[in-house]
C-alpha cells in the first residue's frame, strides 16, 4: 500500500463565504463514502461543499479546491494525480460521478 501525500479536505460554504471543516480524508473512496456530505440545516441555508486537495506536510498553495454545484475542472485536474500513481483512473471516475450525484440530489433538496 502506498502511503499517502495528499489529502481531501471537505468543508461546507455559507453564502457569505464562512467555511466550516467537516472532513479529511487521503482516500477517495473515503472521502466518497464518508465526506459528500452536508447537514440538513445546510442544504436548506443553500450552503455549499467545498473540496480542497492539498500536500501532506506544507505550507505551500492547495493543488486545487472545487465547490458544489458544479465542481468545475476537478475532473480535469485529477489526471495528472493519476499520472503520477496517487490516484487510479477508476478512483477519478468514481468520485467524478459521485459528485455528479451529490449536486443532483443537493439541487433537488
């Protein structure tokens, strides 16, 4: 198993722009199964999630940090992750349709 450099950092939005830390996670499958996640009192404010992925150990920027609805450019910004081996393909596509979902049902509620 290879040990982890990155990691996810989920946190819900106000529409202020407040941020509130709810997760980490140096899984996708983790941060899937346990971090796509807004409490109700959320949903209905109309806040939003944030996902940022950073280095373990540094100070300097984030690689990248997407917002529901959309997410935008996320996907795209993963290939490069899985060139270098920190994530696979199908963890890409995974999280890339889960976030598909989470928007939907996010905008349904």
């Amino acid at each position: 198993m290879m040990f982890r450099k990155l990691y996810w950092v989920t946190e819900e939005v106000d529409d202020i722009g407040r941020a509130h830390v709810t997760g980490v996670f140096t899984s996708v499958p983790d941060l899937i199964d346990k971090g796509l996640r807004v409490t109700e009192a959320s949903l209905q404010a109309n806040h939003s999630l944030r996902l940022t992925l950073l280095k373990l150990d540094s100070c300097g920027a984030p690689f990248g940090s997407w917002t529901s609805p959309t997410f935008a450019g996320l996907g795209e910004r993963l290939t490069e992750f899985v060139d270098t081996g920190e994530f696979t393909f199908d963890e890409c596509r995974d999280l890339v349709e889960e976030l598909r979902r989470f928007s939907l049902a996010e905008s349904v509620a």
